[in-house]
C-alpha cells in the first residue's frame, strides 16, 4: 500500500512534494485517465513528513478578492495577433524579461511533451504562446524557482491555480521578486490522452507543435513545422473526441470537480483568461480575442500598469459573471461518470462516442434529412 499524501482526489499534481523531498523518493506516475499522482519509495523514505507539510491539500494558502477588473489587449498588433485571449500573459513575460528576470510557463516541446519551462530572453518567450488544454508536467521547477530568487533575478511564474498554490507552498510564502499569475482554469486533460488521440488520427507521424485556439476560435491543429497535418474545428460538435471531452469536462483530472480555486477569490497577483460575456456597453472592436485581467494584489497591478497593454477597467462583477469558472468548479454528471469507466476499458476514442452516442445518431439524422432535401430541390430544379 502506497504511502498516501493527500486524499487521492483531490491531488493536483502541482509536484510541490516532488520538489521538497530531501531523499528523492517521490516520483510522478500516471493514474486515473493518465493524470500524474505522486508515489512513494519506501525504501529511500525516512519519513519526515516534509511532503505531506507542504502539500496544498493539507496546508491551503490564502486567497483573495481581485482589486479590480480591466478588459484588454497587447498594444503591439503582431503580438495581439498571434497570442490567444488577447495577449496578456506575454506583455507580463516581456516586462519581466525587460527587466533583467526570467519567465516560467508551459510549453509545447517535441513528442508532444506539455511541461513548464523556464525562458530568461525575448526569443523564447514564442514557446509559451498559445492557450493548453493539457495539464503541464512541472518536475523541478520549483527548485529553479527558488534558486533564481536567491539569486535576486525578479521571476514571472504562469500557470493553473493549483500550481501557483503548491509554489507558494513550497517557498513557505511568496518573496516581493515573485509574480505569480494564475489562468482561468476549466480542468486539466492528461498529456496521455493527448498523446493517444494524436495517435489515432495521425498514427505515427512526426507533430512538432500543437495550437488549440485561433483568435476566438477553438480548434485543434497538430502541425509538422508549418504544415497542418490535422485540423478539427469545434463547430464539428462531437467529432474531435479530445477536444469535446475537454470542453464537456468528461477528461479532467478528478481534483478538477472540487476545485477550491473555481471561485472569486484567486492564489496569484493577477489572474488572467478570456473576457467572456463584456458588456453590451463595451462597443469597442476587438478581432483576435479579449484578455480577462483580475489584478489580485497591489504588486500584480502594479505589472499590470507597467506592461504593453491596451486597458479598459471594468467591474469584477461582470468577469466573474462571465465566467462560469469564476464562481464555481464543473460539476460531474452521468455522461462524465459513463465516461470515466468505459475509457479504460475502450480508450478515448470509442468511451467518447459511445458516451455521446445519442447526440451523434441526432447529428447523423439531421445530416441526412438535410441531404434529402437538397436532392429534392435539386431535382425540382432540373425540372423547371
């Protein structure tokens, strides 16, 4: 019987007690819907405990009201354009990096390797563009976290809120060199299953970089440097099995349906997202999407103001409005449950249509009634 650190469900995976282990004897291994859990060596256990002290589950951290709330984009338009969610992540990465301090976020590597990464020039900071709906592996950086601030470098932390918390947990508080921003998260897929539905749909061949949004539209593209090898639109409802599952929340990690960070009050120093439901009030254009920024602590508006961001203030009730996310974590049901027992049986593909079966067999139909009338009038064309 494994040593238990926390209540299995409620694990994150944020690898704080990967991290802290004097002996190394925690090591991540893929669980349920390979999600990672961390696992014991008995035999190179000396049982301090330090693992169980710092996890987030077992110490929660504080959280808090955001300041304010702004609608806004990078001021830079090929930045705009080629950033999701309007660009916010990457005007905060670029300030830092402006100012002589390093970046961590999650980056899409070769073999389809989703994991955080630290990036300290301008250059790299491309590896962190773009929205991930995977859950990014975080080995040590937490390590590094804390060595480049003993080191004096001012460091940028981006991730899920679950993340941030077991950081902060880690370093038994947050130094004034620390910024943390935590995204509006709606659960976390597992790399496995990402890795599995690429399999499917491309068997063997060779993806170099993954994107799952453009602008404002969610699709997933699987490329080989410029070349789209796979493309799935959203519209297609229940065809891209990943993608569905993610956005029906069948695939989250079983943490994700009891949240504690799916609320208002938020972990970092600014949370950042897509502004959904502005306003009718708002009437200013914005093409390639909106960000969604929450400054949480004076140290976060403070980068926020100092960054190339065009700013328009807006409440925090209406962000939080338009966000279900914002206000409380998905909730299972009996597709998400169907789902979750026949996948390790039957794999992603075949759980997610079995479960979706009936809405499936209702697209099919209206396919076809739609085909038979086209014929008709088709035919009642060539008539006349």
């Amino acid at each position: 019987m494994p040593i238990q650190i926390c209540d299995y469900t409620l694990c994150t995976a944020c690898s704080a007690c990967v991290n802290i282990c004097p002996q190394q004897c925690v090591e991540m291994q893929a669980g349920e819907l390979g999600h990672l859990y961390p696992y014991i060596n008995k035999d190179k256990c000396v049982e301090c405990n330090a693992c169980m002290k710092v996890c987030p589950n077992n110490s929660p951290v504080v959280l808090k009201q955001p300041i304010t709330a702004f609608a806004g984009w990078h001021t830079v338009d090929v930045e705009y354009q080629s950033s999701t969610s309007g660009g916010a992540a990457t005007a905060f990465a670029q300030t830092i990096i402006s100012e002589g301090g390093v970046v961590y976020g999650c980056a899409c590597l070769d073999k389809i390797d989703i994991r955080h990464i630290r990036v300290d020039n301008f250059q790299d900071l491309n590896k962190l563009k773009g929205s991930k709906y995977v859950q990014s592996t975080m080995s040590e950086n937490f390590k590094s976290v804390k060595s480049d601030l003993k080191a004096g470098l001012k460091v940028l932390f981006i991730g899920t809120p679950c993340q941030i918390a077991g950081l902060k947990s880690f370093l038994h508080g947050q130094p004034d060199n620390l910024y943390l921003v935590d995204l509006i998260c709606h659960g976390v897929p597992s790399v496995k299953l990402l890795q599995e539905h690429v399999k499917n749909v491309l068997g063997h061949q060779k993806v170099t970089n993954i994107s799952f949004r453009s602008d404002s539209y969610l699709l997933l593209l699987l490329l080989c440097g410029d070349k789209i090898l796979y493309k799935s639109n959203l519209m297609q409802r229940y065809e891209d099995e990943y993608y569905n599952a993610f956005i029906d929340g069948y695939s989250y990690r079983e943490s994700c349906y009891r949240c504690p960070y799916a609320q208002s009050k938020r972990v970092s120093d600014v949370t950042i997202g897509d502004f959904w439901g502005l306003g009718d009030d708002f009437g200013i254009e914005h093409p390639h999407g909106c960000s969604c920024i929450l400054p949480i602590t004076e140290k976060g508006l403070n980068l926020i103001k100092r960054s190339d961001m065009i700013l328009y203030e807006r409440t925090v009730g209406e962000a939080v409005q338009g966000n279900d996310q914002l206000r409380a974590p998905k909730a299972k049901d009996k597709k998400i449950n169907r789902f979750r027992k026949l996948y390790p049986i039957l794999g992603l593909k075949y759980a997610y249509r079995i479960t979706v079966a009936r809405e499936l067999l209702f697209k099919l139909r209206c396919r076809l009634m739609l085909g038979t009338r086209l014929r008709k009038i088709i035919k009642f064309g060539k008539r006349e």
